[in-house]
C-alpha cells in the first residue's frame, strides 16, 4: 500500500475499453465506486475515519486509489491511498490523523488495464474538534480549522462558560450563555452579538467555577 500526496491532474481519468487477442471485452471502470462513509456532510468525523466505498463486481479492474482533500474538486491539496482490492465493498483508513475541526472532501477511483476511470461522486465531511480544556477565569482561544464554529458548539465543547468575547466588524461581539434573550446584554451596552468564531479568529472566554 502507498500513502502519498497525490494531484489528480497527474493521472488520466480516461474511459476505456480492455480487449484481448480474438475476443474483445466490455469496458469495467465506466460506472465509478459507489461512496458509502463517512455521510456526506457529516460533521462529527473523527480524525482517523474509515473510508468505506463498494467497487461493485466487475472485471478487469486491478487498483483503486482513495482521494481525500481540502478542495471540493478533487484536485489539489489531496492525500491518497491506493490498493489492490477492487471488487466489492472496502474499507481503508489512513495511517495518521486527519486535522480536527477541518472540512475535508473525498472520491475513489478505479483503474482498467493501464488508465484510471471515472472519479465517483465526491463526498465533503468535517472532523469532530478537539474539546476545549479552559481555566477558571478568562482564556484567550484561537480557531486554527477552516470550518467556523458556533458558540453553541464552543459552549457545549467547555463546562462553565460565562462569557464569550470577540472583535469583528469593527467593535466588540459578546455572547452570554446564561441569559433568557440571547443578545440582551449585548444590545443594551452597544456591543454586537457574537454567533461563531471564524478561521484565524480569536475569543476570550471567560470561564467560572
């Protein structure tokens, strides 16, 4: 098995058809592998998700190669595994974790005699985040994934949050967890409402007892 950084342009995607002398056989890489998990769209992945996939029961394929990148196109950015199983469903994880809190996308493809087939359908997911382990008291936090996070998600991610702060269109956001009307604090001291913290953003949060 290879693990390698793979650029799909390096490799014709091609539809053939395979023959031998006397007899000529039916193209087998036409229908793309069938994507099973992780679900698309899935937001809980863990980093070291399996990759389930089923290449249906044809002849002639002799590889596959697994594509899983950071562009919805399959194109670059891209880590790949490539095997020799190619009927039926399987099942391949990749050997170090994938980054947490990071929107990913992914396809599988197979390969006829000497040229690759048609790409399956692509499939995005985004790995689970670490959980937040804060102080007592106020913690400055960064968000390092691609994927912004809501507060909810911050909150349900740390016990005892009291306040979460952050600047962003020109002022101070703030959101308060505890309070009945999400949005009162901020609304009658003049500040905005904070809803999520972007990629590259960072927040105070103040945490109590």
């Amino acid at each position: 098995m290879n693990i390698h950084n793979h650029l799909r342009g390096a490799i014709p995607w091609a539809i053939i058809a395979l023959f031998t002398p006397g007899a000529a056989i039916a193209a087998t890489c036409e229908t793309p592998p069938m994507l099973i998990a992780p679900e698309d769209n899935g937001n809980t992945v863990g980093q070291i998700p399996a990759f389930v996939w089923d290449n249906g029961e044809v002849i002639g394929q002799e590889n596959f190669a697994l594509l899983v990148c950071k562009d919805p196109d399959l194109n670059t950015d891209c880590w790949s595994i490539s095997g020799g199983k190619t009927s039926g469903i399987v099942s391949h994880k990749f050997l170090a974790p994938l980054s947490p809190g990071t929107q990913y996308f992914w396809g599988v493809k197979t390969i006829c005699g000497e040229e690759w087939g048609p790409v399956s359908e692509g499939r995005g997911f985004t790995t689970a985040p670490l959980p937040l382990k804060l102080s007592v008291g106020w913690n400055l936090i960064g968000l390092t994934g691609n994927k912004p996070r809501t507060i909810a998600e911050i909150v349900a991610s740390q016990e005892g949050v009291i306040s979460i702060w952050k600047w962003g269109e020109g002022g101070w956001q703030v959101a308060l967890p505890g309070e009945q009307v999400p949005g009162d604090y901020a609304t009658a001291k003049g500040f905005g409402t904070a809803t999520s913290i972007g990629p590259g953003e960072g927040a105070w949060v103040n945490v109590g007892d």
